[in-house]
C-alpha cells in the first residue's frame, strides 16, 4: 500500500525517517515522524509530504504562491516548487529519542523561526566552504588541510 493510499485510508502515517534534507530536525533512520492529511492549504513553515521522481520528500514550506507552494529541506539550499495538488501530506508530529513532539510546540516553534532566520548565515557558510574546498584542490592542499583541520 502507498503512502497516499495509507493517508486516504486512515488520516495519518507514521514512519522512520531516511535522508539527510531534515537535518538537524529529523534525523536519518532514528526519528519517528507522523503525517496528516492536509485540512487546508497548508502555510509558511509547515512542512509538507509530496512526490518527487517517484519519492516521497519531506520538506519545509517556505513561501506559499498562487497554486503552489516554495518548498526547501532544513538541511539544504535549493529551493523546489510544488503544486498545491502534489502535496499529499503534512507533519503533524514526530518522536526524537523517544520523545513525542508536535508541531504546535513553543519549541519546535521557535526552532523553525530561528533555523530559518539564520538560513543566509548557513547559505554563506555552506558556499564559502566549498568554494575553499575547490581552491585547496586546484592548489594540490586538500589532503594536507583535512589532516591538520581534523586535528583541531
């Protein structure tokens, strides 16, 4: 049975994460995480379930168009659009070290603003980095900087 058929049958699914595009939120093989069928459009930060190339993906909502949706994963910087329609699914809740958490939580709240409040100090981050990785490779340093970098 589908992920869609499972959501149509009884509201909610359940079930172990895989990936790395929810990091540092969900993390990969450990996280219990529940879905919702979706009662409304859904809104900014809300995080949506939907089909990609065959996939389910899991990613948060960033902006809301006119029939769609912009949609990127905490853990990554390419930004998708997504239809209204392909949406199937919205997180409801998840279980993180046998702790049940909900999407409506102070918490988890402040969580979302600040990851993405911070989002253009991690796209600099992610950006520079490699960047001096290529320079380091083209110079013939990258092994020698991994060593002393993992050293530190």
């Amino acid at each position: 049975m589908t992920f869609e058929e499972l959501l149509a049958r009884d509201g909610r699914l359940t079930y172990r994460t895989k990936g790395t595009s929810m990091e540092p939120m969900l993390k990969e093989n450990r996280d219990l995480i529940t879905v919702g069928v979706p009662s409304s459009r859904l809104k900014r930060f809300d995080v949506a379930l939907y089909k990609r190339n065959g996939s389910h993906v899991l990613h948060r909502v960033i902006r809301v168009g006119d029939g769609c949706y912009r949609i990127r994963g905490d853990n990554t910087f390419r930004m998708e659009t997504v239809s209204f329609q392909d949406v199937y699914g919205v997180l409801t809740g998840f279980v993180r070290k046998g702790r049940q958490h909900s999407v409506t939580e102070k918490g988890y709240r402040a969580y979302v603003h600040f990851w993405n409040a911070i989002y253009p100090l991690r796209w600099l981050r992610f950006h520079l980095r490699r960047g001096l990785i290529r320079v380091a490779r083209k110079l013939g340093v990258l092994p020698f900087l991994k060593r002393v970098l993992h050293k530190a």
